[in-house]
C-alpha cells in the first residue's frame, strides 16, 4: 500500500497528497478553528509544496490573522475564503445562478471554489422564479456553460425551473434564507430533493464548496478528455 504524506499538527492530521489523488487539495474548514490553527493550517499546506493553500467560512479575526502572517494573501469577504499563494489559470466556464441578492455569500463561495480549482465562472444574481422572466433571459449562459450551479433558499424552485431549460447539468445549493416555515433551508433542500426536472444533483444547504468541487470536477473531466 502507498504511503501518504501527512502534516500533523497535533490538532489537525493534514492530507497532503489528496490533490494528487482525488484532484482537489486538502481545504482548511476554518468554522470551529481559532485563527491561530487556521494560520498553522495553511503554512503546513504551503510550505508542502502545494502553489495554492486555502480555508473556508474564515470570520474576520481569522481574516485579520492570515493578512498578518502573509499580507499579500487573497481575502474574499462575500465568500469568507482565505488564499495563500498563486490562484491557477482558468479553463471552462460554470454558470452560477442565485435566486435572490441574499443568496450571494453562497454563490461567492462556490465561485471562490472554482477560482482556487482553476475553472472559469460567469454569476448572475436575482433570476428567482418570482419573475420567471429573468430565468428565461439567462437561456443563452446556460447553454454556454460547462456546467450550471443554482444557488436558491425560501421555496428552492429555481434549479427545476433551470433543469427543465438546459442540457447542462445542474448542481442545486439550498441556502438557509427565507421565512420560518423555510426552516433554515430544510424547505429549499427537500424542493430541490424532489425536483420535478431530471438532471439535478443536490449539495447540503450552504454548501457553497461543494458545489463548487463537483462543478470543477465536471469540467476538468471534460477538457481532460
């Protein structure tokens, strides 16, 4: 059996040969993490070798932690990602589609995701299907797009609605927004669970990375060929 490298430090067992095997790196999760950890976190990737090391869901304290240690670090606030070192060149293009303007920090993630895993993304923001109109105007995009991400909470209707208007596959972000009986995107998540369009493939509610890993992979897989 092939011996993995492995960075451990003492919190955390760090996988550093996971790119080489899955095609995605090991990515810091930043949530549950004092920013001194998420700091050790990333300096263990970088200083591994990897060109790219970064962490999700980073809070400003994390933010402020990271700018210190490397002050050329890329910070993307919207999507709360933190970069250290070189972002890759893009190939292909993901469409990624929110419902509504709350929906953003979501989509901002998933389209960090794919910067960091070197595909292009074009977002267009506020196509729910309260005005079905702006859906329909985005037709173009999505049959230029390798892959389409919907990221949509209240109802969660959205990627049916895109599933039944492109051949593209698309990849459904529930996200926790709306009223009560949305329960923290439990409503979102069942709608898109259920779609009624084939050709859907669902992530957990929030989960902007993801999203953004399957859709890398699905281009990668495709220019690959």
């Amino acid at each position: 059996m092939t011996a993995h490298r492995t960075a451990d430090l003492g919190f955390a067992r760090l996988d550093l040969d996971r790119k080489e095997r899955t095609g995605t790196p090991e990515v810091v999760y930043a949530a549950g993490k004092t920013p001194a950890q998420t700091v050790a976190c990333l300096a263990a990737l970088h200083e591994s070798g990897a060109r790219l090391a970064w962490a999700t869901r980073v809070d400003d304290a994390t933010a402020a932690a990271v700018r210190e240690r490397w002050p050329d670090a890329l910070v993307d606030a919207e999507a709360r990602c933190a970069f250290v070192g070189e972002l890759p060149q893009p190939t292909g293009e993901v469409l990624v589609l929110t419902a509504g303007t709350s929906d953003g920090a979501v989509a901002a993630e998933v389209a960090a995701t794919l910067a960091a895993s070197g595909v292009g993304c074009r977002r267009v923001d506020d196509v729910g299907v309260a005005g079905v109109h702006r859906v329909l105007a985005v037709a173009p995009e999505m049959a230029a797009a390798d892959a389409v991400v919907v990221v949509a909470g209240m109802d969660g209707a959205l990627p049916s609605v895109v599933a039944g208007l492109t051949d593209r596959l698309v990849i459904a972000v529930p996200t926790s927004v709306g009223y009560g009986a949305a329960f923290e995107g439990l409503a979102a998540l069942l709608t898109m669970l259920t779609a009624c369009a084939p050709g859907v493939l669902v992530v957990n509610i929030d989960n902007g990375f993801g999203a953004g890993v399957a859709a890398a992979r699905i281009v990668q897989t495709v220019t690959h060929r």
